[in-house]
C-alpha cells in the first residue's frame, strides 16, 4: 500500500470497543466506519482487485 509516494505502509482493519463502529488504519492515518460504509468500501476493494486481475499486466 502506499501513501503520497511512500511505500510498504502497514494497515489493519479492527471494530471498535464498543462494537458500533469499523476502524481502519493505514499508515498514520485511522478512519472509522458504520457496518454498511465498511461493506461498502470492502465491495469497491474487490472490484477494483477483480478489475486488475482481468487485466493483461495487472499490478502486484
């Protein structure tokens, strides 16, 4: 994963304490996510992944 140019940025998906929200952490930045915006944000993930495997020279 990469953030403005940097490389190898560590990430984690985890639900909060009081199991209301999805908190998801990239490098230094958290963000914090209802059960639907997850569900959503994780649906574009896998189109995105499915769209580069279809293509001929798909990124790593």
């Amino acid at each position: 994963m990469r953030l403005l140019a940097k490389r190898d940025l560590g990430s984690s998906v985890t639900v909060d304490d009081g199991r209301t929200r999805v908190l998801i952490s990239i490098g230094p930045l958290r963000f914090t996510a209802t059960r639907g915006e997850a569900i959503q944000l994780a649906a574009a993930i896998v189109a995105a992944v499915d769209a580069l495997a279809a293509e001929p020279q798909g990124l790593a």
